[in-house]
C-alpha cells in the first residue's frame, strides 16, 4: 500500500515537472550588433497553447537592461517557418554591453532563461522616427533630422515575395531622393488564417519589405486599417472589403470602433505588430487608419466613438511601443472632411487635400475664360488648409493623402507636372513635416510624379536642420506679384515664390519683422536643384529685400521659372 502511494506521488511529480512551460534553446543572430540594428534571438519552446499567437495562452517577454542600466521590456513572437519556431527581436540605442533574459508563462507555470549579452557597436544608422525636440518637425531616434520625401506606394501583400512594390524601383525612388513610401497593410487576421491568427505569407513579405527599405535607408508609414477593410457599404466598388475581414464573425462593420470584443483581438494584433517589427529603424509611422470616414462605423455609426477608437488605439501605441514612433491617421480629402479630434489624438496630423471635395475647381475646359487659374487655386488650397493646421495644432503637420484625379490637369500634361511641383514646395513654405503623400505610385502617374523633382527638392530639405530649428513661425513674407510663403526661426528662414500666370524673374520680395543685421540670402532655382545666387544684405527696420534674378548668359535654357525657394541665414559681427 504505502509503494503504491509513493508510486502515485512520483508518477504525480513527474506528470506536473514535464507540463512546465520551458526553454529548449536559445540562439543570437551574432555577439555583436550595429547600434540601431537587428538583434534577434531564435528560440524553442516547450509549453502549453493551443492559439501561438494569444499572450494570453504562451506570454514571451525579454528585459534587456542598456549599458546605462535602463530597462526595455520586449515581447517575443511566433514565427512560423518549416515548422514551430519563436523570435524575439530589438534594436539598441546605446553603445556597449546589453544584457537580457527571456521569461514564458503558459497555463501551468513560468520559466526564465539565464542571462546572455551581446556588444552594440556604433553605427552609421539612426535609429527610429520620433518627434522633434521643437514639435514641429521629425527626427531619427540619434537626433538627426528628418524630412520626409516621397509618396503612396501600395503593395498589396498578397504572400512573401509577391507584392507590387519592386526592388529594383525602390533603388530608382533612392536615385531619385525618396526616403520615405506609404503602404496600407492587408489584415493579418484573413478568412483563411482565422481571428486571432497571422497569415504568415503576409507577415513575412513585411519583413521582406521593411528589410529592403532598411537597406536603402527608406522609412515605411504603414497604414494599418485602410478604410475598405472597414467598409460594408460606403463608397462602393474597390472601397468594400469588410466581406474580406474576419471582425465580421464578432461584430457588424458599423459596431467595429466600439466593440469590446473586437478591441481584445485589436490589443493582441498591435501587440504581435510591435513585437514583430517595432524594432525596424524604417518602420517610420504607425498610419493608423487611413479615411476613416469611408468606413460604416463612421457613417453609419457613431462618430464620437470612431474618435475614442482612435484614441484608444494611439494610446496602445504610446504605452507599448518602446521607440515611440509616430502614429497618424486621416479623415478622407475636402473642406467639410475636417477631424479635429484625430488631428489633436495622433502625433502627427494628417490633413488629406483633393481639390475637387470641395474646392472650387475650374470647370470651364479652358484657361483662358477661368475665373481662377487652376495652378494658382490649387497651390492656395494647400497653403492655406496647412496654415490653419499649423495654427490649431502643435505638432508635425503633413498632408497625408492627395493627388490625381479630382484636378483639372490629367497626368502626363505638362500643368499636371506643375500642379504636383507646386504642391511640393508649398507646403514644404507653409511648415509640413512631410512632402505630401501622393496617391499613388502607378504607371499612369509616375511620368509626373517620379521626377527629378523629388530629386530637387531633397537637395533643398537636406540643407535645412528642421528639427533642431527654434522659434518656429509662419514669417511674414511679401511679393509684388504672385504669392510668397516662408517659415522663420532662430537660426534661419526658408520660403517658396510664385507665379504661374507669368514669372517670378525681377520680383521684388520683403520679409518682416526680423531682427537688425546682415543676412545671407541664397536663391534656389527649383527645377534645376540647386542653388544659383548668393547674397549679402541687410535687415533695415526689421525688414529684409531680395530681388529674384533674370537669369542672363549664354546657357541653352536660361529661364528663371515660376517659382523659387530660398533660405535667407542671419550673420554674425564678422559677416559669417
């Protein structure tokens, strides 16, 4: 009798010892890593869980303690690849030696692994976007500025290497000085793989994506909810796929933002976001929902509630991405489409401008019985709606969304080009953190938009420190004919003139309100990129004048254009 017992009891121990949850092995991509850089660690796991993906079933976490002794807690994932297989990944931030360990829990118990280190070693990278220090404008994780060049370039994400976007056209978009693209993001959450489960063909072609951007030093805003996910009946065609989205199973498309069931399954999607690639120094944005207006549970629905949604979902973000990159997100392009509360929600507000949702646009087929010349419409909307965010809000301002159709030019018409220049530039003049995002890359478009436009423009903004400027303000900026724009600071002051009825050769332009002393003013020739005249003068009264140069020589082309930007510097005693 008392054998038996002590049979029952050893069989007992061994049955509860072999259902802790426990570490196989452990494995580091390298002893060393660039600062900045992945380090990812590869793991095996005994534990019990019937969902891989639910924390609340099989929990993953690591503490990496910095060189300075902070604490950085970072979640592991499931990584499916020939079989079960665990990963957790992170980028350092400081140079020397980390240290950490991994802990799982299951239903049955704990584990913790021992605790391995590795050597972060300086780096030419920069780490992810943040905010600036002067809140107006973005900045790598090292305090390097950042302004971003570039455009919509959707994927598609339909399996790993089956996308739209290309390598080969990533490298053309560098050439041309892109260092940003935005793409909206299939649901992770498909028909096929279920609720609650990743697809990992999808999830891996974003690893793939997110590695060919790092390795062109792009940034990735990545659109987590595009609205037709989200659509069961507003705006038609292309613009529905809610019949796509596995949500349907808990919740009606008009319920989505304020279903608590739907928000548990949102809780651990961002969490598996963040944890799979929150590390990637060219994950740039968190662009949570793009048009939410287009959408049934803002339609149809509450749209107080889609507000507190976004809300809610911006603060999951602030609480557990530790790089806190920026997030965004956007009602759909016009006057009346003006969301107030998700421009003061996100880090970023993101006004969308097509000028066609309500804009006066010209509607006479010619320009010369126009009332309002078409270029000259469509740049003032721009300056003006970015004006008015910049007033209201103090943070970056980017237009998230804009482009063709809804103008008066086609594509490939040469006022087509201008429209899509102008639009650059002037925003750039009126304080945009971002060029504005143009919907979309495309071979329709891509005659006007990939030009080396971009490329003049990126010369410009690579010689403006904007993040690390002060003082920031719209200036108070005057021209005879045509419209001026600038912003001032401490350190400098950068504008864009225009006029495209004529030109702006032999234009006298005034900026006031500046303090007494020598300036250096340096004229840039927009088209041509680059810098074609520099300057003494001098602030008298507070006010500085230029006068844009006629261009004269023996140049083939030798025109001045209908625009120029400039960046007029402040001096010191010696005249330097």
């Amino acid at each position: 009798m008392k054998k038996s017992l002590l049979l029952i009891v050893l069989v007992g121990c061994l049955v509860t010892a072999r259902t802790q949850p426990a570490i196989t092995y452990m494995r580091q991509n390298g002893d060393t890593v660039a600062l900045y850089d992945k380090f990812e660690v590869f793991l095996g796991l005994k534990a019990a869980y019937a969902n891989p993906f639910d924390p609340d079933e099989i929990d993953i976490s690591a503490t990496f303690t910095a060189p300075s002794g902070k604490q950085w807690l970072i979640h592991g994932f499931y990584y499916y690849s020939f079989g079960s297989l665990w990963k957790l990944r992170f980028a350092a931030d400081e140079p020397g030696v980390w240290k950490y360990s991994i802990h799982i829990k299951d239903k049955n118990g704990e584990a913790t692994s021992e605790t391995k280190s590795f050597l972060a070693m300086a780096s030419a990278f920069h780490g992810a976007l943040q905010v600036g220090q002067n809140k107006r404008y973005l900045q790598y994780r090292d305090g390097t500025p950042f302004y971003g060049v570039g455009l919509w370039y959707n994927d598609g994400y339909s399996g790993f290497d089956a996308g739209r976007v290309k390598e080969g056209e990533l490298d053309n978009l560098k050439k041309l000085g892109v260092n940003f693209i935005s793409s909206f993001i299939t649901p992770l959450e498909t028909p096929g793989s279920g609720l609650g489960r990743y697809d990992q063909n999808i999830c891996g072609r974003l690893d793939q994506l997110l590695e060919w951007c790092e390795k062109r030093d792009m940034q990735l805003s990545l659109n987590l909810w595009f609205h037709a996910f989200l659509s069961e009946t507003v705006w038609g065609v292309g613009n529905i796929r809610w019949d796509a989205n596995p949500y349907q199973q808990v919740v009606s498309a008009k319920d989505f933002y304020g279903s608590s069931a739907a928000w548990t399954l949102q809780e651990k999607l961002y969490r598996y976001m963040i944890a799979r690639w929150g590390y990637s120094r060219s994950l740039g944005i968190w662009f949570v929902i793009d048009e939410i207006n287009g959408t049934d549970g803002w339609a149809h629905g509450d749209t107080a509630v889609a507000s507190q949604w976004a809300a809610r979902v911006q603060d999951y973000f602030k609480k557990n991405d530790p790089y806190n990159r920026p997030t965004t997100g956007t009602r759909s392009g016009g006057v009346k489409e003006y969301w107030n509360e998700g421009y003061q929600t996100f880090d970023l507000a993101a006004r969308e401008i097509y000028e066609r949702q309500g804009w006066a646009v010209n509607n006479t087929s010619t320009l010369d019985s126009a009332t309002v010349h078409p270029l000259t419409n469509s740049y003032t909307n721009y300056a003006g709606e970015v004006a008015r965010m910049w007033k209201r809000y103090d943070k970056p301002i980017i237009i998230g969304e804009t482009g063709w159709d809804h103008v008066f030019y086609e594509p490939s018409m040469p006022g087509y080009l201008a429209q899509v220049h102008n639009a650059l530039w002037v925003t750039l003049a009126n304080g945009t953190a971002m060029a504005p995002f143009w919907w979309a890359y495309s071979e329709v478009l891509n005659d006007n938009i990939l030009t080396h436009q971009l490329s003049s423009l990126r010369r410009f903004t690579d010689s403006i420190p904007f993040s690390r400027l002060t003082g920031l303000a719209p200036a108070d900026i005057r021209v005879g004919r045509g419209h001026a724009y600038a912003m001032k600071s401490d350190q400098l002051v950068f504008g864009w003139v225009v006029n495209p009825v004529t030109d702006v050769a032999g234009e006298k332009v005034s900026i006031h309100l500046l303090a007494p002393g020598k300036y250096k003013i340096k004229i840039y020739h927009t088209w041509r990129g680059r810098f074609i005249q520099e300057e003494t003068v001098d602030a008298v009264k507070g006010t500085v004048e230029f006068s844009i140069p006629r261009l004269i020589g023996v140049e083939h082309a030798n025109y001045i254009g209908q625009d120029i930007a400039f960046v007029l510097e402040p001096l010191g005693a010696d005249g330097r």
